[in-house]
C-alpha cells in the first residue's frame, strides 16, 4: 500500500503534490500533523509535506479565528454576555487555567487548531495573540508528526 501511494505520489507534479498537502492541512482533524504525516509516508520531502501542510491549517484557522472575532463583536456590542452552558463553562475554565498559550498548544490533543483558536477567541482572547500561538502550535505538531512519519517508514524500509 506504501509503495503503491509512493508510487501514485512521485508520478504527480510538485505542484499538485504542495496543493494536495495545503488542501489537506486546512481539514479539520487532519491539519498540519496528519497532513504533514500523510506526506511523509506518501513520499513528499519532509520539509515540503510539513510546509505545505502547515500553509493550509494556518490558513483555515485563521479563517475561523477572524470570523469567531466578528462574530464575538457582533453579539456583545449591545449588552452582557450570555450565560454559559456546563459544557462551555468547562471549556472556560480550562482556557483560564491554562491561558491562550497553554490551550493552543495542547488543545490539538482534544479539538482541532480551527475550533480551539474559535473557542478561544469566542471567550474574549484577543485575536492576534490566538493566531500567534495557534501558528506556534501548528508547526510544532507539524515537525512532530512528520518525525513520526519518517521515522515509521524508515523503520519499515518504505524510506
């Protein structure tokens, strides 16, 4: 199946490969750690899987943040906020506990970057710090997961 997907993967343009990657990396639960991994395993230079990846999951993230933000300005600008769900106030406690950099570079283990930076953002972070940190978080998960990925192909002889 390795070979086959490597196989599939040389015979494509750089071009579409960086494409195929960026697409990949702007998905929701896929993002930069499995797009870059996917890459790597498919055969793409590890830099390239890991950029390209990276590219498209900060580029959707930011996305969400900015439209989060609109969104957040929108229903405050005329009143108190609303009241929170258990479930929110979970989420809210955790974002104080552990602040826009704690829950950006552990909340890829629970959520994807794009509903985390959302969330964030929806509690009141401002949104520049949010983009700044979940940016840091995308690329350590990245080069993370692209270790991976090059080390089990290396370890299976795939490499």
């Amino acid at each position: 199946m390795f070979e086959a997907l490597q196989s599939f993967t040389e015979d494509l343009p750089a071009a579409i490969q960086w494409l195929g990657l960026i697409l990949l990396g702007a998905i929701p639960f896929i993002e930069s750690y499995f797009g870059s991994f996917i890459g790597v395993v498919a055969g793409v230079n590890p830099v390239v899987a890991v950029v390209a990846a990276v590219i498209g999951n900060i580029v959707s993230m930011t996305i969400f943040v900015l439209t989060a933000h609109g969104i957040r300005t929108a229903a405050t600008k005329n009143g108190a906020p609303k009241e929170l769900s258990p479930r929110r106030q979970k989420l809210k406690d955790r974002f104080d506990k552990y602040g826009v950099a704690g829950v950006s570079l552990l909340g890829q283990l629970v959520l994807p970057s794009q509903i985390t930076s959302a969330l964030i953002v929806g509690f009141g972070a401002p949104k520049n710090r949010v983009i700044f940190w979940q940016i840091i978080s995308i690329i350590l998960w990245g080069v993370v997961f692209a270790a991976l990925g090059l080390a089990g192909a290396q370890l299976t002889g795939r490499f």
